[in-house]
C-alpha cells in the first residue's frame, strides 16, 4: 500500500576500447571486473552459488526445455566470466559481452537511486583501475542501452510481489502502464528503429527492440512483461517481477519515479485495487509509437474506446494511486509514498504543458534540451552524425566527459542525493535487508566466505570437511536490526556461524 518493497535492479554498460574498434568486449568486460576486484576484494574472492537460479520457470507454469532455450537465458551456468560479490551486497559481473552491476536488495526508491548511483561509481573506479594496469587499455563505459548498430543491452528492475497475485492481473493492469511510463523514464535516443537509422528522436532507447507482449525471453523476442519466475526468496510467499522493459537512467529523479510509481501500481494490483481496464490496443507498436512521438501528442486507443495520450493514461494511473493509498493509509501515508505522488503529478502535469519545463529532472527531456541546443547553434538536422555523438557523450559515465555529469556539475539537473551518501553506498550494504548480511559477511571474514548468491552465505571454516551454508530465504531478515549486534560482537566468522546455528 506504500512505495516500500523489496527491490534491486540490474544495468549492463555499454562498453568501448579506446584506440582498439575490434577489440573484443567480452575481454575488457573481464579486465573491468578483475581490475575492481583486485583492489578491493579482501583475503579471497568469492564465487557466486548458481545453486537455486530457476532462470527457465516460467510464471504461466511451466519450464522452458534447455534444449530450446537461448544460450543468453541459461544464466545458471558458471561460465567462468569475471563475478564478484561486493562488501555492500551487488553482485558486479560480465554478462556476456557487458560488464554488469546488479544492485542490493533495498526497500525504498530513494535507496534504489542510492545505491544504483553508487555502481556508477563503482564502474567508474573499475575502469581506471583497468587502465592503470600494466598494458591496460583504456575503456569507456556508457550508461545507456543500445550501441546504435542494432544491439541493445538491459536494465532491469526486480520487484518482490505476493506470490498470491494472479499473473494474469499483473499482464492486464502493468501492460498499459509499461506502454506509457516511458514519458517519465525514457533515456532519450538519436534515431528510430533497432539500428537507429531512421532519422528522428524518441524518448526510449529500448522501445523498439520489444517484439511481444508477454514471454520468457531477455535477450531475443523482447517481450513487455516477462514471465521469469526465479523468486531468490521463498517461492510459496513471492515472485520476483523481473522488468527488462526500462531504460538505463542517469537522472535521480527518472530512476525514483520509475521504481517509486511501478512499486505502487504493483501494490495496487496486489490488493485488488484496479478495477477499470485501461489496456491500449497493440501494445507492442503502441511502445514505439509513443516512444517516437516527444511532442507526446500520440493518441493511444484504449479498449472500452477512448482515446488518450501516454501523458494522460499515466495521470490515470496517478489518480488511482492517490485514491489508494487515502483509502489505505490516510494520515499515516510516509513520507516518500506521498513524495513519488506529488513528484509523480508536477512531473505529468508540466509534461502535458510543455515537456522541457520538466529539462532539470528526466533523462529524455534533458538530452533533447542539450540536442537541440546544438541542433540551434550549429545548424544540424536530425540525421547528423553529431547528434548521435551528443547523444553517446550524455551516456559517459566519467565525470569529466559525460555530458549528463557536466550539467548536474553545473546544477542543470535536479538531485537527490549528495556525494558523501553515494560514495558510502559503493561499500556500505543496505540495512534493511538480508543485503546487510551478506556485504558484512564479506567485509568482516571475506577469508572464509567460499560463496555467496542472493539467498545463501557459504562459509569454508577451519577444521569442517563440508561447506556450510546459511541460507537467507526471507530478504527481510538478516538486516542490521536482526544480525548487525551479532557480527559485530563475533571476532571469527566460526563464531558466526555457531552463534546462527546454535
């Protein structure tokens, strides 16, 4: 009834080898990771436990053969790639040809910016530890997803739901949402199409690689819900929503409000709440119709007949939600759901009169403001290859050359956050959930964690012939009120575990 829900997500980064076009990014993808975990990993590396990773069971109640399914699926498989688990419990890997950060689970949007802010960092730091080593190369890393050739690579966000929800509703009411939300979040892109060559700008880089409305698959077949039912949790209690339908964003407030106002449409399907059907006819080409409209004056035909823009079904969606969390939480609403709601409206509501009122908070109106400034100043039109260069720079995450980080440095995009909070968020776990044991786990007694996953804590202690495994089901246990007293008081990771298993 509230923003507040397990969370995390996951952003794989565009990658390039300066100097070296044809150099092989699975290869740097491994020297980044390598790189950040030979300064910073402690006493011994621990490998990540495939052991409970479902990545096949599909939520309509099945599992897809491995026979059939795309090597990119079967994330499973130890392949022997790059995979560290950080002492603020993400998990920062290559996935296939991509160096990936995959956040702490976390409760609340604000920690989710914070400590999506902090991989950023993270793989900032993790780049020039590459170039500094011997022979290294130098390796720029993007924030975005597409490399404007017809690749597009995720960034997905992980929302624990009731498993009691039928994933028939969740289908029914998030599609309309997802269709639409991208006015909020978009990225911004130079070009139309997968391969971006159609002349124009659209507000989302990944709109136009989906291809269907619900499936299994990530990488290939896109599709706008995805049915994955890998829970990393108590499977009789939830599901983990996986989304892969979001952009990669670098402005604070796109990234609150996509996780803040998903959080809550998802408690509204939760409870029942939704009753209405704003389903959109064709969703898949409604995505990109949308997508490729920024005046955002693209009509969506609804299915009990109306005609509304993406703007408008989103205020839909706000309106329920308002009513909502009155209905169920009145005066006691806190304060970041009543935040997300009022951010949520300013934004919608300047949207609908002139979207670039809205240039200090949202990724895509920000890249179109600076676009067309060039496009002003230096007469291009859309098809010039400048553009796509400004839109590539936006996506730099080095402070001194991303685009992005010079107008938050010259206080043209609007914060949330500050420095300190980020740079603490790079080693610091959350402490509201099990994330907090695991990242103190490692940081404490990183000699005898032989492995850990997002559900277990694996310890190889003196004097046992076995692994000994602690399984951590609830993501809502082992946070610093449950466990933190515990591992501060125990001088030995032996002593841990005697004190959890006695």
């Amino acid at each position: 009834m509230s923003v507040r829900r397990v969370m995390g997500t996951e952003i794989e980064y565009g990658i390039s080898v300066q100097g070296q076009p044809l150099a092989n990014p699975m290869v740097a993808s491994s020297q980044v990771v390598n790189a950040y975990a030979s300064a910073t990993v402690k006493a011994r590396r621990a490998r990540w436990d495939f052991e409970e990773e479902s990545p096949l069971r599909d939520a309509r109640g099945f599992d897809m053969s491995r026979q059939v399914a795309d090597a990119s699926q079967l994330t499973d498989e130890d392949l022997g790639l790059a995979n560290v688990i950080l002492t603020n419990g993400a998990r920062l890997y290559v996935d296939h040809a991509h160096p990936e950060y995959s956040t702490p689970e976390v409760v609340t949007p604000l920690d989710i910016v914070r400590w999506d802010k902090g991989g950023e960092q993270v793989m900032y730091d993790a780049a020039l530890r590459a170039a500094q080593l011997p022979g290294g190369p130098q390796i720029v890393l993007y924030k975005n997803n597409t490399d404007g050739k017809g690749a597009s690579y995720g960034a997905h966000e992980n929302y624990l739901m009731r498993r009691s929800t039928p994933f028939g509703d969740i289908v029914k009411h998030l599609t309309p949402f997802f269709v639409s939300r991208q006015v909020v979040c978009g990225a911004g892109r130079v070009g139309i199409g997968q391969d971006g060559r159609d002349v124009g700008y659209q507000l989302s880089q990944r709109a136009d690689f989906f291809e269907v409305e619900v499936g299994l698959e990530t990488t290939l077949k896109r599709p706008i819900i995805n049915t994955r039912d890998e829970p990393h949790a108590d499977p009789d209690t939830y599901r983990r929503l996986h989304v892969i339908i979001g952009d990669a964003n670098l402005a604070e407030i796109s990234t609150y409000l996509k996780v803040g106002t998903t959080s809550l449409v998802l408690a509204m399907i939760e409870d029942g709440f939704i009753t209405r059907d704003l389903g959109v006819d064709s969703p898949v080409s409604s995505l990109r119709a949308v997508s490729h409209d920024p005046t955002l004056q693209h009509r969506l035909t609804l299915r009990d007949g109306r005609t509304l823009t993406a703007v408008q079904l989103q205020m839909e969606y706000l309106e329920l939600a308002r009513k909502y969390v009155d209905s169920r939480l009145g005066a006691d609403a806190d304060d970041q759901t009543l935040d997300v709601l009022d951010r949520w409206e300013s934004v919608l509501d300047r949207l609908e009169r002139d979207p670039m009122l809205c240039a200090q908070e949202l990724d895509w109106v920000a890249k179109l403001k600076l676009l067309e400034q060039y496009r002003q100043r230096d007469g291009l039109d859309w098809d010039d290859a400048k553009l796509h260069l400004i839109d590539l720079q936006y996506a730099d995450i080095r402070p001194e050359k991303g685009l992005y980080h010079r107008l938050a440095q010259a206080g043209r995009i609007t914060r949330l956050l500050d420095s300190a909070s980020v740079d603490a968020a790079m080693v610091d776990p959350p402490e509201e959930t099990r994330a907090y044991f695991r990242g103190r786990c490692l940081e404490k007694f990183a000699a005898d964690v032989a492995a850990a996953s997002w559900d277990s804590v694996i310890f190889d202690l003196p004097g046992r012939e076995s692994l000994q495994r602690v399984p951590t089901i609830d993501p809502l246990r082992g946070s610093k009120a449950h466990v933190g007293d515990l591992i501060d008081r125990c001088e030995t990771a032996e002593a841990l575990f005697t004190a959890l298993t006695r």
